[in-house]
C-alpha cells in the first residue's frame, strides 16, 4: 500500500507556520501593558496555541465545528 509521505511532511510544515504565528500573537499580548496584571498570562496562552492549534487542522480558523458554536455550518442529516 502507497503512502503519501510527502502530505505528512506538508502537514507539518503547516502546523510549524501555524505554530509561529500564534506564538507572535501570543507575544503581542505579553508585551502589551494591558495585560501585564494577567496571572500565568504566558502558561494561559500557551494552553490556547496548543488547544487552537490542535483543532484547526487546516490553519483556516475554522474550529467552530468542534465546540458547536452557532457561525458553524449547519450539518443535514
């Protein structure tokens, strides 16, 4: 049975780029004054970059569908 060897390492190339720019998000927050009272404010951030990153599988943001926000598209059955 063929593999596909080359969509694993395209997928992870994207997790990869997904991954760096939440942490620059995620930067932008730390170094913001705004928020600089935020207990755990790094280790809270780093929690959401792993749980968005881990639901959004295409780095298109759509992670609706996992969480049955009310924007997610309606499934027929």
């Amino acid at each position: 049975m063929p593999s596909d060897a080359q969509g694993g390492k395209a997928f992870g190339l994207l997790k990869d780029q997904q991954r760096q720019k939440l942490e620059e998000i995620n930067q932008e927050y730390l170094e913001d004054q705004k928020y600089s009272d935020e207990e755990d404010l790094a280790l809270k951030l780093e929690g959401f970059k792993n749980k968005y990153a881990e639901f959004d599988l295409n780095d298109q943001g759509e992670i609706g569908e996992y969480f049955y926000l009310p924007n997610a598209a309606a499934v027929e059955h």
